[in-house]
C-alpha cells in the first residue's frame, strides 16, 4: 500500500481508493469498446457454435414442459430449501446456529477463504448459489426423452454455466477479493486490468489466460535440459538421441512417440520430475520423437503421414544410429494410438523391429472417450473441418481452450480470480507452462483423427480404417504391451484404455495410476505419490479388473523398470550421439519444440 493510500491510522484514503477505482472503470469502458469491436471484425464467436448449443437446450426446454409435474416438483424443493437459507441467517443474526442447508465440499477451493462460513452476507451468498447449482444440475439429469449423448452434452454446458456464475468470479461477492481491494486501495483492480489487457493482446483480441508467465520458464535453459542431440530430421519431426549417464547401457533402445498435440518436453520438464533423464539414468538409451509445429503449409499432411514420418521413419533412424532395429517403443495419448495403427501396419506387412509396447493414457476403443466427445458430432466436426480447412489448421490456443474447459474451475476461473479480480501474477508452474505451450493441428490429419476414431470409433474395427494402403488390424500386434492409465483422467477415461488394452493380441500388463492425465504419468518415484493398481489377470470388465487389483504406494515408474529389465537385450558400452552413421545436427531438444503457435 502506498503512503497516499493509507492515512496513518490503517485505515484505507477513500479518496485515493475511488480515484483508483474510477481509472478501473475508464479504462474498462475502452477495453469493452476495443474487445468488441476486435471480436466482431475478427469473427471470434462462431455463429454455428452459438446455434448449436441453442438447439440443445430449445430440447431441454421442450422437454421439461412435457413433464410440468416433475417440474414444479423440483421448483417447490428448490423454494423450500431456499427459504431455509434464509430462515437459519435471519437466526443466526440473533445469535442462534445452525447447520448449512448447503455446504461447499472441503476440496472445493472457490469457498476457502473463512469468510464464507464465518460472514452471514457471504455464507448466505454461497449457500444460494450452491442450492441453485444442485436445482439446475437435478433439472438437466432428470429430463426424460434425451438421447445419452445429448444429455451429456447439456450436462457439460450447465456446468460450464454454473462455474463461470459462482459468486467467487465476481468482485462484489468474493470476500478474498474486496478483503485486497481494500488492502491495496484498489490497486489490484488496476493490476489486473493492466494483466487482462496484456492477455487479449496476447490472444490477438481474444482472451488467453496466462496458467503461468510465459516468460517464467525457457525451454532448453529451465525446461527440456536433459543432454541430447538432434541426430535426424525430417518435415514433421525431429529425433532427439540422449547422452548416456551410465558406462553400460541396454542393448535395446527406448523410442517415445510423444502426441503432436501438445510438446514433448511433458516427458522432460526439470530434471527432478524428468523421465527421460530418470530413464537414462536407469541405463537406457533414449530417443524421443519432437514434432514439427505445424503451420499452414503442412495443411495436407494426413494421419498416414505422421505414421510415415514419424515412428516408422524414426525406427529406420535409430538403426542407423546404434546399430540396433529392435527397440522397446512407448507411445502417450494420441502418440499411443499413432503407435498401435503403426505396429499393426507393420504385422501386416510381415515387419519386425519392435520388442515391447507401452501405452501411456491411450485410446484405441472411443466407444467413451470423456467429456472431449461433448464437442464431436456431425454438426459441430463439419463447422470444425469448414473452420479447419479455410486456414489449413487447428490452431493450438483453440485447442487448449477446449481442454481447459473440461476443468473450468481449476484451469480457466481460478486464473482469472488470481490474475484479474486479484491482481497477482500466477505461479510459476513448469507444468501449466508445458500446458499452455500450445500446438496446432494440420487440418486433413485432425480431421480424420476426429472423424475415424471419435465420430465413428473405426480404429477398433479390423480393417474399419487404411493406413498407406494397408487396413489396419489391431488384433495383429502381438508384441507384449504394458498400458499404464490414470484413475481421475478426463481426457482419456481410465474404463476406455482398458478396453482398447483388450484389442491387442499379444500378453498386456494393465497398470491403474492415481491423478489425471499428466500427474498420473508425470510421477516421480521420490514425490512418493498417488500410487496404482495392478492385478494378475485382465478380464473383460474393467471394473471387475479394478475390484480385483491390488493398490501398491509410490510411482508406477518404478513397476514399468521392472517389466522392461527382462527386456533390455543385455547391457552394451554406452552410445554417445554421434557414434553411429548419423551425424548430429543441434544440440537438444531442438528447434521443432521452440515454434510456437498461434496465440504464444
């Protein structure tokens, strides 16, 4: 607080307070002029869009006055709950307590701050709005006469609405917030004006908000520092050969095929929670396929062609590089369905060179891919592909968005508390750094990925989908697998990569990690975290399998180390990039993963 803000006796200058306030609000009626006229020219809100979900909730709507019964049902415990609030605070005003008609569960971190227990306006203020996020939530799940997908979708976009309206967004209703405001004299309001402004510019007009500060980190100097060489290249890749940390190492290499949807670097971020330096440290030689960012001109490349000049051009690379073909191979997330199309591609042609799998967060099955199929049918994947091919790609910021908003609360509305009602810069956070390093999509390849596997859920089907002339036959790989999948995942839904494990011809170890999609494969063995599930057998229900496992402490990494042992080929001197017939072209990790996308 500043000498002018504070008159001595601790108590806030409401004249320097009001003159702040009044800068907030001038330069806020400028922002909304500018940001308005930049969505309109810059046709940031899409009319299809609009009209989709329009048409969702007109069905809601025909539905619940089909039901006028089930309705004022539902209205008359909505009031009746309603005026208990009101009743317990017109009591507690007179001294006598009761217990909350509403509670905010403990994890919940919107309502933590003591005031909205301990402050009769803010409680009734939270109660209200947890009774009537439960009233809208009981609306939209009781609707008879939706299909399950519809529902789903209504489901999704109703809570997308009840995050973006609690009480804790809003100045005037968050505690926390007006408790700064006071404190700083309303300088806050002014920071996070000046923070807002720098996100829309950041954006090019449309809102991009900051999880970390983009210049917290520096990829290569903070993050990505594993030693490594760049020992080949091709238009979509770049393979990165690491240093060796041991004097022997296993005859059989380590190739990750990451997902082009996000950077690789997730498998190297610091060396305390890298695993790539955990896995060369363990005495392998490690090879990691870098994605090219891709930019207009890659428009046309295909699915097909990330297979080509990806993992099958990277396994050619490899040989050259050490000598050995035979290579343990681990694909994460969409990396891992781009590696399942490949080794069938490969049985059918009678191809070898790939001892073992490992399947990170993969779907090969997206009969339930989660909360992403909300966004993919016909409707909305012709507006997508109509959007895609005017620019030739996906861009990386409207992707990230979308993932975002699978977990509003966490990455999108607490942000915005921290870094605009509060103020403050965000954490520095490694990981969210990685998360809003964003990639973008060519747009023939994402839109058969959207269409063949999670419209159509073609990939499961022999022969449902062809790969460089080839029907591609998942029942064909035989090499043994090992499928690791995280429990509270909400991208790649843990039930759904048990299935798709069922595909595979060849032995499959199931492993069941605590956390989400990145922590639960981002765990080091040191933060002695989340721990996971195993169990003997893998029968066809994976809730069966899960009622069936065995719950073991720690990291699954260090499972995975004992599975691979068997598999390392005998131990060799240590390969240094370089040794073999390729010759190294940078250091890593590279210039594929410094591109950024639109938006960075």
């Amino acid at each position: 607080m500043t000498d002018k803000q504070d008159t001595g006796t601790g108590q806030v200058d409401p004249n320097e307070l009001s003159r702040s306030l009044a800068e907030v609000a001038g330069r806020s009626q400028h922002l909304v002029k500018d940001f308005l006229t930049r969505q309109q020219f810059g046709q940031q809100i899409s009319v299809d869009d609009a009209l989709h979900m329009s048409k969702l909730f007109q069905d809601l709507y025909t539905r619940l006055m089909a039901d006028p019964v089930q309705l004022m049902e539902s209205q008359m415990a909505f009031w009746q709950d309603y005026l208990s609030i009101v009743q317990n605070q017109t009591l507690r005003m007179m001294g006598v307590e009761s217990e909350p008609v509403r509670a905010a569960p403990k994890s919940d971190k919107r309502f933590q701050h003591d005031a909205w227990d301990d402050n009769p306006f803010f409680d009734f203020v939270k109660q209200t709005y947890l009774l009537t996020a439960d009233y809208l939530n009981h609306s939209v799940n009781t609707v008879e006469g939706l299909d399950e997908k519809t529902q789903r979708k209504i489901d999704f976009h109703t809570r997308q609405f009840i995050s973006a309206a609690s009480p804790s967004n809003f100045l005037a209703t968050n505690p926390e917030v007006l408790e700064r405001t006071v404190e700083t004299g309303g300088q806050n309001l002014v920071d996070g004006l000046n923070n807002l402004l720098e996100d829309l510019e950041r954006g090019n007009g449309k809102l991009k908000i900051r999880q970390t500060h983009p210049n917290a980190f520096e990829v290569g100097e903070d993050l990505a520092v594993t030693p490594g060489k760049v020992v080949y290249e091709n238009e979509l890749m770049q393979l990165i050969q690491y240093a060796p940390a041991t004097e022997q190492v296993a005859r059989r290499p380590l190739l990750f095929v990451p997902p082009w949807i996000n950077k690789y670097y997730i498998l190297d971020l610091r060396p305390k929670n890298s695993l790539v330096k955990w896995l060369v440290d363990q005495g392998f030689t490690v090879f990691v396929i870098s994605w090219r960012n891709p930019d207009a001109e890659l428009a046309d490349k295909e699915f097909e062609d990330y297979m080509k000049l990806g993992p099958l051009a990277a396994l050619d690379a490899v040989e050259q590089a050490v000598g050995e073909r035979d290579v343990n191979i681990i694909g994460y997330c969409l990396g891992g369905t781009l590696l399942a199309s490949t080794l069938a591609w490969m049985a059918s042609r009678g191809e070898g060179g790939v001892n073992s799998a490992t399947f990170l967060t993969t779907l090969l099955d997206f009969d339930s891919p989660g909360e992403l199929e909300v966004f993919i049918d016909e409707e909305q994947l012709t507006n997508l592909e109509k959007q895609m091919n005017e620019r030739g790609y996906l861009a990386g910021n409207q992707m990230a968005s979308t993932m975002s908003s699978l977990r509003s609360n966490d990455l999108v509305w607490s942000f915005f508390v921290n870094n605009y009602l509060k103020g403050q810069d965000p954490f520095p956070f490694d990981l969210l750094y990685w998360n809003q390093d964003s990639t973008n999509m060519p747009a023939r390849m994402h839109a058969f990925y959207l269409r063949k596997m999670y419209l159509e859920n073609k990939l499961r089907e022999p022969g449902g989908i062809t790969l460089d002339g080839i029907p591609i036959d998942l029942g064909k790989v035989e090499v043994p697998s090992y499928f690791v999948s995280a429990k509270e995942d909400h991208i790649a839904p843990w039930h759904a990569c048990y299935r798709g494990s069922q595909l595979l011809s060849g032995s499959t170890r199931f492993v069941l990690g605590g956390s989400g999609h990145i922590a639960g494969v981002v765990n080091p063995p040191e933060k002695q975290k989340y721990g996971y599930w195993l169990n003997g057998r893998n029968p066809k229900n994976p809730d069966t399998w899960f009622n069936g496992a065995k719950h073991h402490e720690g990291s699954w990494w260090l499972d995975w180390a004992k599975w691979l042992s068997p598999k390392r080929g005998g131990e060799v001197p240590a390969r240094t990039p370089g040794d073999g017939k390729l010759t190294p072209i940078e250091d890593a990790p590279g210039r594929y993963v410094k591109e950024p996308s639109d938006g960075r």
